[in-house]
C-alpha cells in the first residue's frame, strides 16, 4: 500500500516527474559517452615548424643555395632542416620533413634530369635515407646531451651524425641498386663503381658532416634560447 501511495504522489505532481526526467536524461549513458570522449587537438607549434622547415629544404633543393664550395667539391646543406627539426621537435616532426626533403628530390630528378638522375627516382634512394636522418638525429641528440650536458657539442655530435647519414644512406643504396651502372654514367668503369662511391663519399660526406655540425649547433642554440 506504501509503494501504491508513493507512486500516485509522484504521478500527480508533474513538476517533480520533469525534474526527475530532466535529471534522467542528464545522467544517461550516451550523454556521459560523449561527455567523456577526448578530444583531438592539432598541435599548431608542430605543424608551423614543418611548413617553415619544409619549405626552406625546397628552397635549397631547387636553388644553388643548398650548395656551399668546399676546395673541388660543394657540401650540401639540404638535409639541415631535418636534423633540425628532429632534435627541437621530435622524431615525427623529422620524418615529415626528412619526407618531403626527399620528395622533392625524387620530383627534381623527374623534372629536371641528369645523367644519374635515375638513381634518385627510385624512393628507397631519394626519401627513405632522408627519414631515417630524422629518427637518427633525434635519438643521437637525446643520448649525447645526457653525457654532455652542453647544447652546443650535442648540436654538433648530431648535425655530424645526420650528415653522415644522408651521406652514407644516399650512396649506400645506390651501390646497393646501381652500382655499375651509376659508375658508367660518370664515365667510369663498372668494376671501379665500390671505389667511386667511396671516393665521392669521403669527399662530399666529410666536409658535409663539419659543416652540418656547426649549422646545427648554432641554429639549435638559438631555438632553445627562444624555447627559454
């Protein structure tokens, strides 16, 4: 008979049965599932990074600036935005630019071809050496700084690094895929293609390497003043 009384009550009140159905509604399931669900930010810093680091590799890539004289050869400095982009914002961020340095190598040979042009067509020679500079770079700034504990020397150690990695990945996998015939488009003999790539990696990759190190470490020192 109580229950029986009490549901009369409440049924003959309307007011108190739509604050009892507004709170229902309010505490429902689905509501709090929505409620409850993240949401998804884009990272604005990150992605300006890319857009101003991508763009600047394009820019080397496709004018005479990417290139610095060094005694008979030139050392490139295209894959200093990578490098760069690895250690003031993550792996990902280097991948992402690694990728597009490298794209815009493959889409140059394509456009605009030379005699070893060939080589750069293939993706496993143009985009995937890039980002591995990123991964790379990343981890060997992360290690070096634990033990040197100075922004400089950590910035050199890696902009050596993720030179030397541009350098060795881009020839290694021409040897690798062509070999032979890279030589013969330079005039040498297939045989002589192991010696030719070595030669040009020892004359190229090192003063690369020196001065990738000294590009990285003071344009990074200036990032983590700004980051301060």
């Amino acid at each position: 008979m109580m229950n029986l009384k009490s549901s009369k009550e409440e049924v003959s009140n309307p007011s108190e049965l739509k604050v009892v159905e507004a709170e229902v509604v309010m505490e429902s399931p689905e509501v709090l599932k929505v409620k409850s669900r993240p949401v998804k930010k884009v990272d604005v810093r990150k992605m300006a990074i890319i857009g101003v680091l991508a763009a600047i590799s394009i820019m080397l890539s496709m004018t005479p600036l990417g290139f610095i004289p060094i005694g008979p050869t030139n050392a490139t400095i295209m894959h200093i935005p990578v490098i760069i982009g690895a250690i003031v914002e993550g792996p990902l961020v280097g991948i992402t630019v690694g990728f597009i340095f490298g794209a815009t190598s493959l889409l140059k040979a394509l456009t605009m071809p030379t005699i070893t042009s060939f080589a750069f067509i293939n993706p496993l020679v143009s985009i995937l050496p890039r980002m591995l500079i990123g991964v790379i770079a990343y981890y060997v700034y992360k290690l070096t700084i634990k033990f040197t504990k100075n922004v400089f020397v950590s910035g050199w150690i890696t902009g050596v690094v993720g030179s030397l990695v541009n350098t060795v990945g881009v020839l290694g996998m021409i040897y690798i895929l062509y070999g032979a015939r890279y030589a013969e488009a330079l005039g040498e003999s297939a045989s002589a293609a192991k010696t030719l790539i070595l030669t040009l990696g020892a004359t190229s990759g090192i003063p690369e390497a020196i001065v990738g190190g000294f590009v990285v470490s003071a344009v990074y020192i200036v990032f983590n003043k700004r980051k301060k």
